[in-house]
C-alpha cells in the first residue's frame, strides 16, 4: 500500500505539477491539459481500483480456505460444527 502511495506522489509530482515546461499557453492548451490531467487521474483510480478488487477477493479466496481448514479440524478432533456454506 505504501508503494502505491509514493507511485502516485510520485506521477503527482511528474505530471501534474503547474511548473513543468508543458504549462498551456491557450484555451485550446489548456483545455488538451486539463483533458490529460483528467484521463490521468481517472487511469490511475481505475488501476487501483483493480487492485484493491482483485486483494478483496484474494483476502475473500483465503478466508474460505480458512474457514474450511477450521472445519476440516473440527472433524478431525470430533467437535460436530457447522459446515462452511459453500
């Protein structure tokens, strides 16, 4: 998480800082910058939004195989329990 905290400061830092040399110097600039600014922004919450999707069900996928190691356990000492519902 932190990697991906000082990724972002970092492309932050590189493509959205208002001292760069690509600064508009009209509308039509301005507008092409603040287009890019905004496709930028919207690719990195999609990119992070993948991950912390895919780290839910990742984190989902371990606990059902928690779940049944306990299960599985359980058995095995002879405590009658409930099955996992799946």
């Amino acid at each position: 998480m932190t990697d991906l905290r000082n990724e972002m400061d970092s492309d932050l830092d590189q493509n959205y800082s208002l001292n760069s040399n690509a600064d508009p110097k009209n509308m039509q600039e301005l507008t092409i910058y603040v287009q890019n600014l905004l496709q930028n922004v919207q690719d990195k919450f999609q990119t992070m939004s993948d991950q912390i999707i895919t780290r839910i069900d990742d984190m989902g996928n371990r606990i059902d195989d928690l779940e049944k190691s306990i299960a599985d356990l359980m058995n095995q000492a002879g405590v009658e329990g409930t099955a996992p519902e799946k």
